[in-house]
C-alpha cells in the first residue's frame, strides 16, 4: 500500500524570482487593466519591506526543500493551473495530466535556465486508468512544456531535478471552473489510487502552487483579500481541510483565489491533517498573499 509521505502548498509569484528591484515594473504590467487607484498600503511598501518578503520566502522554500529531499519519494505529483501556455480557449481542460516520461520547459521570468525533469509516467497512466473508473475521465497530453507555475517552485524545491515528478493541470482560470467540491474530491480519488493500487511502500509527495489571493490582469487588479486568506490560513492550520470543499467557486474567485483550487486538490488528498509548517506574508509590491503550507507525514501511516 502506497503513501503520501509530504505535502506542500506554495505560491508561484514571478517576483519569487525576480530582483525586488524590478517589482514595481511587474506591478505595472499585472494592474494594466486595473480599475483602482493605487492601495495606501503599497506607497507605504519599501524597497527593503520588499526584500524582506522575497527572504522570507526563500526561507520557506528552504524549510520545504530539505524536508523534500529527506522525505524520499518515489513520485512527486505537482498540482498547477495553465496560463493559457499548454491550453487555450479551443479546448481547456477542466483537470489534465501528462503521461510522458520526460518533461522540459521554460519561462520568461527565469530567461537564463532550461528545465528538464524525469517523470512518473507509470503512475499518471495508474491514475488515467483508475480515473475513468471512478467517473473523473480525466483529459491527458503527451505534448507539454511546463511554465512558470510548475517552474518558480520546482526551482526551490528540486534544484537537482532528480525526482520523478507528475504534473497535473487545474482550470483555474478559463470559465466555468471546477468546483471546490469538485477539486477536493478528485484529491480523495488521488489518495485512493495511491493507496489502493500502487507497491507496497510507494512513497509520493504533493506539491500545490497557486495564489492566495490575487486578481492578475483583472479590474481589481492590485486587491488582495487580507480578511479571506487570513480565513483561510486558520483553515489549514486548524487541519479543516473538507471546509475548503463546501466553498463555492464564486466565494474563491470573488476573492481573488482562483488558484487555490490546486491547494483544493491537495487538500483532499492528505485530509483532515495539522501542517507542520505555516506562513503567510501580504506583499502589496507583489500585489499578492504569499501562503506557505506544509504537511508531514506521521511514520509509517503516511498523510
């Protein structure tokens, strides 16, 4: 019987990788279509409250990355949303996995590095498999090229690029969207394969990035809902986790956490656990809630 040995939701914010220097410059190009006025909070921002943020990130992202690699998986299945780079408006998967054995990509806001990951190929044709049993028919692609929201934290998390990993895709962003409930129950359905079908002592870890909250390229574009996320972050460290299921897709795309849907996953997967790890940092500069989250597991029972 398989396990899931770690979990980790983290964001995947281009200014992670990006000289605080340069953060107004991002500002400008996310709040094009901004119908607000510039947040008092964000004049009061400096350039070292932002270095301090980008720190403290780095920070997590290193907790996260050495409990990573002590975990020892044998897959690492890696929950993103596409941003309109793999899919568009011709035909946007609600939930999509890639079943190669290798996989590469590239992304503007790290114009110097080419990745290249191995993959569990095994697993994600498992999950396809089981997937249309359990009524989820899951689209598939041999013919992906990760992006940023893979990439930002992949870049902390395996410097090595030495474990296998699965990416999977969320709509998070081309409507209509997958329910919470939704999300939550294909989670379910993910621990269920693993700990149902695959080799005695399979170890998996899950990465989750996305938001909080943030609205890129919308009208309320430099909006972060403090109040909603704050909410959220008491969720996560109280082990709610079958709360974020009863959300509405309206309540966390009015929010600005559209990508939580990811976290969503994730969350069904591991249930009702406390994280051994939390965090969350406002950074108006950023125009988004950074949320770290970390899930252990208790050995040998797994998550």
């Amino acid at each position: 019987m398989g396990k899931i040995v770690l979990a980790i939701g983290v964001p995947h914010a281009p200014q992670l990788v990006s000289d605080p220097e340069t953060w107004p410059e991002i500002y400008e190009l996310v709040c094009c279509a901004s119908r607000i006025g510039r947040k008092s909070e964000l004049e009061m921002e400096t350039l070292a409250d932002n270095k301090a943020q980008l720190q403290a990130a780095k920070t997590a992202f290193g907790l996260m990355e050495k409990e990573l690699s002590e975990a020892r998986p044998d897959a690492v299945i890696c929950l993103t949303d596409d941003h309109f780079d793999n899919f568009f408006l011709d035909d946007y998967p609600a939930f999509s996995l890639y079943l190669g054995d290798r996989v590469d990509g590239s992304t503007i806001w790290m114009p110097d590095k080419r990745f290249e990951f191995p993959c569990n190929a095994r697993l994600a044709k498992l999950i396809l498999e089981k997937s249309v049993e359990a009524g989820f028919d899951l689209s598939f692609s041999e013919e992906i090229h990760l992006e940023y929201g893979h990439l930002i934290p992949l870049n902390y998390l395996l410097p090595r690029r030495d474990l296998p990993i699965l990416p999977i895709y969320t709509n998070a962003y081309a409507s209509p969207n997958p329910t919470p409930a939704r999300c939550y129950k294909l989670g379910s359905f993910l621990r269920e394969v693993i700990q149902k079908h695959t080799d005695p002592e399979f170890r998996v870890a899950i990465i989750a990035s996305g938001g909080m909250s943030h609205f890129p390229g919308e009208h309320l574009g430099g909006e972060i809902n403090v109040k909603f996320d704050s909410q959220m972050m008491e969720w996560f460290k109280s082990g709610y986790s079958d709360r974020f299921s009863e959300l509405t897709s309206k309540e966390i795309d009015q929010a600005g956490n559209a990508e939580m849907r990811n976290w969503i996953v994730l969350l069904g997967a591991i249930g009702s656990h406390k994280p051994t790890y939390a965090s969350y940092t406002v950074s108006w500069r950023a125009i988004i809630g950074l949320g770290f989250v970390m899930w252990k597991a208790n050995e040998p029972e797994g998550l």
